[in-house]
C-alpha cells in the first residue's frame, strides 16, 4: 500500500530545505511567518510582530493572563508527565489536569521526581498533584486516578491543551482518534489541540496535532517500531534467553491456565503470576536473568527511560503549549525530532497528512493481494504492517463474517475459514472491514487483486 509518511531510518534522513528548519534558530523571517498561526485568534499588532518575527515581552500582563485562563489536561503522570506537570506549573498555568492509571513502582523513583519512597503503591497522579500544588502556590491541579477511556466527550471540551506524556502507543492512538471524531467545525468548543510528546531511550519526538488540519498521529504509525517478538515454537519449545521465558508465560500459560481472561499489565498481581511462571520454566532449562522488573518491562514492552530525554521533549511540548496558549510565536509545524546517543541534535519537518488514513484521512484504502493467499495468511501480512501495527484482527464484508477473534462462539464459528482462500469469501472491489483492539476505528481495505 502507497505510503504519504515520511519515514524514519537510523541515519539522518534527508529533508527537503523548504521544510526542514533548524530548532534552533531561524533563517529568515519568511520561516517565522505568521501564517503558522491561527490568525483569528491573534489581534492587528500581534500579526504584525509575528509576520517581523519579533516576540513580545514573555511576563506581559497580557500573556500572564492567558496562562491563568487557559485550561491544560496532561495524560500520563510517568517519567514525560512529572516533567511536563512541573514546567507548567513554573511556566504560569494555573489549571491543569492529570490523569494516569498508574500506581508508584519502586523503579519509577530515579527519575520521576515527584515521588518519594513513602509512596510507592499510591496512584501517580493523586501523588503528582499533591506535590506541584504544594510546591508552587497558586497551581491547581486536579488528578484523575483512571483510565483515558472511562472519561467522555464532555470532559475532554473544557480543555484548551491536551499533552500526551504516554509510553503506550495504543492510549495515544485512542485519545489522538477521540479528539478527530468529535471535532465539530461548527462548535468551537470542540477543537482541541493535542501535544504529543514521546522517548524512546536518547531519542524522543514532540508534535503538534490540529485535528483534520494536520498529520494525526496515525498517520505517522509506521515511523514507530514495532515490539519485538519471538517465533511461538522457540518460546513453547527451545527457549535461550529469559525473555523467552516471559512471553511463555504470558502468551502460552497464561491463556492455558486463566482460558479468556485477560491479564493487565498494570495488575502487580497479574505481573507477579507471570513472574513466577517464568522462573520456574527458566531453572527449567537452566536460563539465568529473569526478574520482576524484567518481566514487567517484556510484558509492557517497556523501552529504558533517560532522565535528560524526558527533560528535552517535555520542555518542547511545555515550550508549544506556551506558544498556543499565548500566541507569542508560531507553533511547530509539525514534528520535532530529537537525536541525543551520538551528541544533541534536533531537527524539524512537516510529517503530511496520509489521506488513506483510517481516522483522518478521506480516502479509503486499496491493497493488493495475492488472489491465492489464505485468510490466515491475510491476516499474519495484516499483523506485520507497520501502518497498521495490529494485534489480532478481526475480519468482515458487509455480509460476509470471514474470521472473528472473538467472542469465542464466532471465532469457533468462523475458524474453518482460515484455511480458505481469500478470494473465495471476497470479491475484488470488495472492503474488508478490519477491527482489532489496537485499532481506535475500523480499516476499511478495498481489495484488488494481483496480475
């Protein structure tokens, strides 16, 4: 399938000189132009200013205010999150919210600094909003001890910013598709920005998401790594490293012995069990290494956190809240990188719009298949996508149910068609409708066949 995304390799790519732009400075005033902000929302003498690329004073009562009114929910109160909540807070917020469904692990301490040993077990982002507002005086910071999902449309509206400090692809995918499906060009209220900001050891990324204006961040899934994964008969049969051992245990024991219950990676009990089963299947076969937080770290497919990283990206996500808070300067346009394992490098591009998008996008999507090729190996070339990165997709026509992964009665109902011919059950010119629990929406897959 064409791909619209620009797509990261581990050497420097080459971007075209009109949208690549030093973060560090500016060339010429025409990058500062003004068009780069909402200009609705910026008076006569502000259009000026930006249009000569002069900021104005950064303690103006004017900006002061703004900070004051604007309403910020921040989402993930981890290693990005302590740092964003503390930078806005100092900044001048007034109002922010958190929201995090995440309790206090004795590995968060080193670097998430708004915790102490006295609260580990406790909710991150109670603890969180304790400490900001008793460290900075005037800051109200309302937590939320939950998930993203539990919270509907109406909440989401009384935000101005919304900043993602998250470490899981799959929640920023839910908010990132949440915030375009209830965008309303009619109704003010529902147009809300979102930041996203990311680490992935000495690298990191920040963003700017407008909905249906800009890239959204599905339209960029391909330029993430997929979690690694191991062949299933090494795991159930020859397993060599410790890691082997864990993804026995979640992927083959944990199914046998719990049947379809799923487990939650945030349950310390759950990790616990995992734990246990993978020792005792490493002294087995006499593997060395696996421990608790190894295990915790396969199962959520945890990359190592750098303290300086998290710093970098939550001060370039803070640094375009206050941009768009205030109007100062223009806003990213639209993607931030940030290289630190061999020095410091940044750069910045436009990362366009994918107009196949399944969230975003207006187009539908064709792919060609091979007219031969069974349903499962439709859906194992599905799972190896690294635009679509799902888990385990389901598969459907607008009569036809080809393979449902559950409930358990359909996927028993519609198991024999694995083995099945894809063009025997699709038409060309026919849509699949793709679902899967990684998905925020449907994918709609017009077929065509190969020659």
């Amino acid at each position: 399938m064409e791909s619209y995304c620009t797509k990261r390799s581990e050497e420097p790519m080459t971007i075209p000189d009109s949208k690549r732009q030093r973060t560090s400075s500016y060339s010429s005033n025409e990058e500062m132009a003004a068009s780069d902000v909402d200009m609705a929302e910026v008076d006569d003498s502000k259009c000026e200013d930006l249009e000569k690329g002069i900021i104005g004073a950064l303690n103006s009562p004017k900006n002061i205010k703004e900070l004051e009114e604007k309403k910020i929910l921040v989402i993930g109160a981890g290693g990005l999150g302590c740092e964003i909540l503390k930078n806005l807070a100092l900044t001048g917020f007034k109002q922010l919210h958190v929201i995090d469904m995440d309790t206090i692990d004795l590995s968060n301490l080193n670097r998430q600094f708004l915790f102490r040993q006295k609260d580990i077990g406790k909710s991150k982002a109670n603890v969180a909003a304790s400490f900001v507002m008793s460290r900075v005086p005037g800051v109200d910071v309302v937590p939320y001890f939950g998930k993203i999902q539990d919270k509907d449309e109406e909440y989401y509206k009384q935000f101005d910013i919304i900043i993602c400090g998250l470490d899981s692809v799959e929640a920023r995918r839910w908010i990132n598709a949440k915030l375009i499906e209830m965008f309303d060009p009619e109704d003010q209220s529902t147009w809300k920005v979102l930041v996203d900001g990311g680490t992935e050891g000495f690298k990191g990324q920040a963003r700017v998401i407008i909905p249906t204006m800009s890239s959204c961040y599905e339209c960029s899934l391909e330029l993430f790594n997929k979690p690694t994964t191991f062949p299933i008969c090494t795991i159930a049969n020859t397993p060599r490293l410790p890691e082997h051992c864990i993804e026995w245990a979640s992927v083959l024991e944990w199914p046998r012995v719990w049947g379809d219950k799923k487990y939650d990676t945030d349950n310390p009990e759950d990790i616990n069990w995992m734990y246990q089963q993978a020792a005792g299947r490493a002294q087995k076969f006499n593997i060395t290494g696996v421990t608790y937080s190894l295990t915790q770290g396969v199962v959520k497919n945890i990359i190592p956190a750098i303290a300086s990283t998290n710093a970098v990206i939550a001060a370039s996500c803070c640094n375009e809240a206050y941009k768009l808070a205030t109007f100062i300067a223009p806003y990213l346009n639209n993607y931030m990188m940030y290289t630190g394992n061999s020095g410091i490098y940044t750069y910045t591009f436009e990362l366009e719009k994918k107009p196949a998008c399944p969230v975003c996008g207006s187009e539908s999507s064709t792919v060609e298949l091979d007219p031969n090729m069974t349903v499962s190996e439709l859906i194992e070339w599905l799972a190896e996508k690294p635009d679509a990165q799902l888990k385990r997709p389901s598969l459907r026509t607008a009569t036809t149910s080809i393979y449902m992964q559950a409930p358990k009665v359909l996927e028993e109902a519609t198991r024999p068609n694995l083995t099945k011919i894809i063009s025997e059950l699709v038409q060309e010119g026919e849509f699949i409708t793709v679902t899967d629990a990684a998905l925020p929406v449907s994918l709609q897959l017009c077929i065509k066949w190969k020659a």
